[in-house]
C-alpha cells in the first residue's frame, strides 16, 4: 500500500535545473538559483543523478571478473563525490521530522521558501499512501502520527482543503477517528501550534533537570538522542508554550477532530493512543508514575522550582545550540529549540536566526521532491565505509582512483573531533568522528571505528599523512572510555542507566529510547578497529586494547542468537549484524577453519540464500524479531551477506559466487546498482534510507572476493 500515489495529476514542481548542492566543510544544502546564476553554474554529475535528471552515463567495458565489477561500480561512485571529499544522499524515509521543520518556521514566523513548499508538496505527493494517509516512515502503513503531522504541514504549506492530497488525508484522519488518538510526540507537535492542549499530555516537568546527578533516573543517564528531545519538550511542556490563536489554526482545529474543538477534554486523551499507531503500551508503571505526577505538578510543586529548573533547562538547552553550531544532534532536537527560542529570546534574536541559517543542512532535495533527512547528513559514514570497500579489492593501489581517496581522507581529516567540552553531561569525545560534520559535535563508536580503519588503511599504503599518529590514539583513548561494562559498546555514549527505565518509555511509537544500549554492530565496529590499530600501534596501551577487544569478542559471542544470527539495530537487519560480526571475529583470527562458533553462523547464512543467489531481507523483520524475507532479493543484503560469508573463510564458494553473481547482474553498463528496498532502521520500527549502500557494500563484496580467492579467474559461466 505504501507510496502508491493517490493523485492523478502532476504535482507542481520547481524547475529541477536551477538546482546546487552547495558543501563547506561538510555541511551541504541545497540552493535554487535563478536563472542568470544557473548559467554561470553547470550541474555536476552529482546534482543531476540526484535530481533525476539525465547525466549522459557512458556504457563502460562490460565486467569480465568480479574485481572489474568492483572497479566499475566505483567509476560510476566516484563521480557522485563532492568536492570536499565526501560522498552525500538523500536520508529520508521517517515521517515525523520534516513536519517538525516546518511547525518551527511557522511558530517562528521564519519565512518558508516558495521552492522549499512547492518541492516539500512534492514530496508528500510522492509518498502518499492509497488511503490518503501516511505512515511512519515512508514504506509504513498510515498512521494517526504521520497522517495529522502531514496533514497540518501541508495546509501551512499553503494547500487548501479542497487540494487532492489534504481531501484525502482528511477523510483518512477521520477514518482513524480524528487526530484525539495521535501519540505524544504528535500532541506536543499540536499543543505547539495550539491545535491541542497541554493538559492532555502527560507530564514532562522541568525540574527533573535539578535532581541530583547520582539518582539512578536522572535525565542525564538517558540514550542522548532521547534527553534532547525530552529537554525542549520539558520547557514547552511545564510552560504551556502554544502560540496565538490564528485563522489557519482556527480552521484546522475544525478539519482534524471528529467533535468541535470546544467540547473536547483534552485531559481524558492523556492516555489516548490510536492502535493502528502504537507500538508500545505504556506500562501500568508509568500509568501510575504519571498519575503521581500530575499530583506534583497540579498541587504541590513551589512555583521557586519551576524558576530554577526552567533556568537550568535554558542553560542546557543554549549548551547543546553552541556545542553543535545550532546544528543539535537531530532535527527533531533542533526544531523543538527553534520553538523555545522564540519564547525565550525572540523572534529576532541572534540565536533563532543563527538556527535558521542552519535549517537547510537538514532538508534534501531529489527527484521526489524535498524532505529532511535524518541527521545533517551521512559524510562521515559514508565516506569511511567507501574507502573501506574500495580497498578490500586493492583498488586504492590504483592511480586512476588516487585523487578521489585522497580527497577523502582530507573529510576525514578535517571532520575529526579534536577537543573536548566543558560539560558535565558529555563524555570525552577528542578524537573520535561524528556520523556526519564535526560541527554536530557528538562522536559516535563505530563511526569513529569505521573511520580510524579508513585512515590506517589509507595512510598505511602511500598516502598523505593527514592525520597525525598522535590523533588516532586520541581516537583509541575515546573508544576505550567508551565500552560498558558488559563488553559491548553503544552508540553515542557509555550505558548511564538500567534498561528498567523503558517502562517509563513514554513515546508510544519506539521502542528501546530510554537508555544506551550495547550493540552488536558498533561493537564489532570498535573490536575490528582496535584489532587493525593493534598491527600499527602494537605498543600503545597494549593491555587495555587487548582486554577491550577480548570483552568485545566475548560480548560479541554472547549476543548471537541460537541460530547463529545476530539482531541489527541500525539497518536491516539480521544480514547487517551478522556481516558485522563475522568480520569481528575474523579480526582476531577466528574463522569457519577454527571455530564451530563461526560455522553456525555461515550454516545459518547458507541458509536463507534465496533461489536466484541472493539474500533479502525484509524491514518487518526489525519490528517482529525474527528472520523475515522480502519477496526479491536485493542487492545490499546479498552484499552483507557474502562479506559474511567471505570474512568468515566459509569454503561453499560457490554459494558465494552465487551471491556475487546477482549482485553483477544487477549493476547496470554505467557500473551503478539501482535503489532497491530501504535499508536502515531505528528503535526497531522506524526505517530510514541509507541509498550509498547500494554502492559501496556491493563494490566491497566484489572487490573483496579477489581477496579472498584467484584474483586471475575468469569468473564468466
Ligand atoms: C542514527 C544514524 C546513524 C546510526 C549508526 C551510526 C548507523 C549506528 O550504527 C549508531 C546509531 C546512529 C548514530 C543513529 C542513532 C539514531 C538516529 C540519530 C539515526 C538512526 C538517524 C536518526 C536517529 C534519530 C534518533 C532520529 C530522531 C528520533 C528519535 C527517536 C529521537
């Protein structure tokens, strides 16, 4: 059902060639320029590609071996890297955050752009669902969520009620019962914009930022990503932060509830979550914690508190804007900052017009139209994942690609965290690398895993060196800090509290948010890393990286399931873990030669190979936990899955070369792979596009077969 498109006609569209892809230091947006600016201004290969508009491929010289597929898939990637060095894409796919953008303009009074809305239209055309609705993330079923956020962006977009997309989402909203059933984040979203009230929203108070440090609840202790949604929402919350009544808001009060505004009681909907939208029950734990506190906030809470704890919370909230060059961590973060801003500087203060500046990092713009992506971007991932899988074949021996690596290796350089902060609530992060800029100032693990490996393989076979040795022991120095106690490593940060805090979980639509987590991928991430630095620095912190590799593996082993597979957190799913872990293991030498451990796993690999040679995976299998093929193979999971295979010295080559073959079946003459399925996930339910894999894990798994075997066979018949 999702993405057929209801709509007969063409949705208006901008002119597609008057658009640039502008990069500084990594951050990218997206500019319209006029008509005398875009004859100055050619496209680049890249622009057109991801337009959609024709870029004169040329056909290149059919593959005859695997390693020759690799090469040429990588002709074709390496023209879409931009000149700064990193590889960009569109990160769309979660419904929940370009509505956000565009409540914050709105609330904000900060002028929405005329290309932005009609591309923003465009989009919502593009991935509307036959019922009129939408779901939460793009290949999802329609939900109250996404169905009311979208709905109410569009008509601040400028659609009337009678427009084909906002007529038919109505009806849909009314046939899910009106927009009363929307889970929490949407009714904070509409109590922003006085569509709701905020005494139908269950309490997030302030003062939970003045508890002491040491409480084993404290907000501080939560997964990074869900504080800093929580912390705005505080502000918002406690102060009853809506803006005035307007005409639009007035008419929308009337289109998204089944009953007049005013005989609604918003306080009998704290708990009123659609079914088709929930994917967590609240527990009856936070049921009754909430009852208790609404008797704090209602009755007993000294007004002294509210001042101080609003204080602190403005604080944290100025802190995070500085710390990431009003970029926050996300956008969903970001938007709700946009939002307290107005009530706590102004409309036209400095730090709101410096959070504007910083509002076109967040939205792509593609052939469908235009959307916000996930984070700023994907550049460091990206990039460091794409040196990888052209050295797994060797091809970064190769002249021809010398310029392109090196370019990259200079993002890397210059996207490295190289300082610390002055903050409580932050852990060390000097050296390490952040997903995507170094502007959004967060290290991940395995972003900075993925990223020492690229350098040390780079700088290790002739190439500039950029980074100092000095700086990648900065990096190891991080990485160790940041392992949990059971071996595993999370994502941004170390474990701060028990995962018992998830019966507080009060988002309705994710699951495992509350706290950090120990992950499968980012600790093979680490582990390989570690082992790879090890043969370079075989003295630095000898001890502490033999143990942090060993707990890694140990942690590694003790996460798989019966089956042999691993769960994947972060893509689709179980193909991604298990890719990850295999490669873990064989980085401290243990193979299917040696270890009954890893021939379970290949068995349980061998087995969920599909007729035609490939493997696929499909998106439910994150949200059902268990194994779920989709109807074709595709190219990405293939991929994760003959790495695994490879890494793990599995001897049934030909279901190896199985795999591989459909993957070259799949490239087409300019050497590129079409997008297939969506890749990537969070919190087990929402899924995001990471549209690069289709390039560089196939061109890994090709160019690591001449690795593994015969670079010299002829693999043709
Ligand atoms: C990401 C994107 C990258 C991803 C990997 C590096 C792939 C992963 O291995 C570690 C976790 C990380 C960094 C990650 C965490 C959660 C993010 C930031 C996202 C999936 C992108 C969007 C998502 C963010 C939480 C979206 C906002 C939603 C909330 C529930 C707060």
């Amino acid at each position: 059902m999702a993405g057929t498109s209801l709509l007969e006609d063409t949705p208006e569209s901008t002119d597609l060639t008057r658009w640039r892809l502008k990069s500084v230091g990594g951050e990218h947006w997206w500019t319209y320029l006029s008509q005398d600016d875009k004859q100055n201004s050619p496209q680049s290969f890249a622009e057109k590609s991801f337009l959609g508009l024709p870029v004169g491929n040329v056909a290149l010289t059919p593959a005859a071996t695997f390693l020759q597929s690799a090469q040429n898939g990588y002709q074709y990637f390496e023209r879409m890297q931009l000149d700064d060095g990193h590889w960009a894409c569109a990160y769309g796919g979660p419904s929940f955050l370009l509505p956000g953008i565009i409540f914050a303009m709105y609330i904000t009074e900060s002028p929405i752009p005329d290309e932005w809305r009609i591309e923003m239209i465009r989009y919502l055309a593009h991935t509307v669902n036959i019922d009129g609705g939408w779901g939460l993330h793009d290949a999802g079923d329609s939900t109250v969520f996404a169905t009311v956020l979208y709905y109410v962006s569009l008509r601040i977009l400028g659609c009337d009620i009678d427009h084909p997309l906002t007529r038919n989402a109505r009806s849909c909203i009314r046939s899910f019962g009106g927009a009363l059933g929307i889970p929490q984040w949407g009714k904070t979203w509409l109590a922003c914009l006085n569509l709701y009230d905020w005494s139908g929203i269950n309490p997030v108070p302030v003062e939970m930022w003045l508890l002491p440090d040491w409480i084993p609840f404290h907000p501080w202790r939560y997964w990074v990503q869900c504080r800093v949604v929580y912390l705005p929402i505080s502000y918002l919350w406690t102060n009853r932060q809506s803006i005035p009544l307007d005409p639009l808001m007035k008419a929308l009060r009337s289109e998204i509830y089944l009953e007049p505004y005013n005989t609604i009681i918003f306080s009998r909907n704290r708990d009123n979550v659609s079914r088709r939208d929930c994917k967590r029950r609240p527990s009856w734990l936070l049921w009754l914690f909430n009852q208790i506190l609404w008797v704090w906030v209602l009755y007993l809470r000294p007004h002294r508190l509210v001042q101080n704890a609003n204080r602190k919370v403005t604080e944290l909230i100025k802190r995070e804007d500085q710390n990431t060059d009003y970029n926050c961590i996300a956008p969903v973060n970001k938007a709700l900052h946009m939002v307290c801003l107005r009530y706590l500087e102004g409309i036209d203060s400095v730090e709101l017009n410096q959070h504007r500046q910083h509002l076109g990092s967040y939205l792509w713009m593609d052939k469908d139209g235009m959307t916000c992506s996930g984070t700023n971007g994907v550049q460091v991932w990206d990039t460091a994942f794409c040196i990888q899988a052209i050295a797994a074949g060797g091809l970064h021996q190769k002249v021809e690609f010398r310029a392109s690596l090196e370019n990259a290796l200079g993002y890397l350089d210059i996207s490295q965290i190289t300082e610390d902060l002055e903050d409580p609530y932050r852990q060390i992060r000097k050296g390490g690398w952040p997903f995507s800029t170094k502007s959004n100032g967060y290290i991940v693990s395995d972003c900075s895993a993925e990223s020492l490996k690229a350098v040390l393989i780079l700088q290790s076979s002739g190439f500039p060196q950029l980074i100092s040795d000095g700086r990648l022991q900065d990096c190891v120095d991080s990485l160790l800090e940041m392992q949990n106690p059971n071996g595993g490593f999370g994502t941004y940060e170390k474990t701060r509290a028990s995962s018992l805090l998830e019966f507080f979980n009060p988002a309705d639509v994710f699951e495992r948010i509350m706290v950090e987590y120990s992950y499968p991928e980012c600790t093979s991430a680490v582990v390989t890393a570690l082992s790879t630095f090890r043969k370079h620095f075989p003295q630095y912190r000898r001890q502490e990286v033999h143990n942090s590799i060993r707990h890694g593996v140990e942690y590694i082993k003790r996460d798989r399931r019966r089956d042999g597979s691993w769960y994947g957190s972060w893509a689709i799913c179980f193909t991604y873990a298990t890719f990850f872990s295999l490669q873990a293991l064989e980085s401290v030498g243990e193979t299917y030669q040696n270890s009954e451990f890893v021939q379970k796993s290949c068995k349980w690999l061998l087995g969920k190979q599909m007729e035609d040679g490939g493997w696929g995976e499909h998106f439910s299998s994150c949200e059902e936990n268990m194994y779920i093929n989709s109807s074709n193979s595709q190219v990405v999971n293939t991929a994760w899955a003959v790495l695994g295979l490879m890494y793990a010295g599995c001897p049934d080559r030909k279901a190896i070369e199985r795999g591989l073959k459909l993957i070259q079946s799949r490239q087409q003459k300019s050497g590129e792979w079409l997008q297939e399925d969506i890749e990537g996930v969070f919190n087990r339910t929402c899924m995001i596009g990471y549209p690069n894999y289709k390039y560089y894990f196939p061109i890994w798994a090709l160019g690591y077969y001449s690795n593994v075997y015969e670079p010299t066979i002829n693999h043709e018949g």
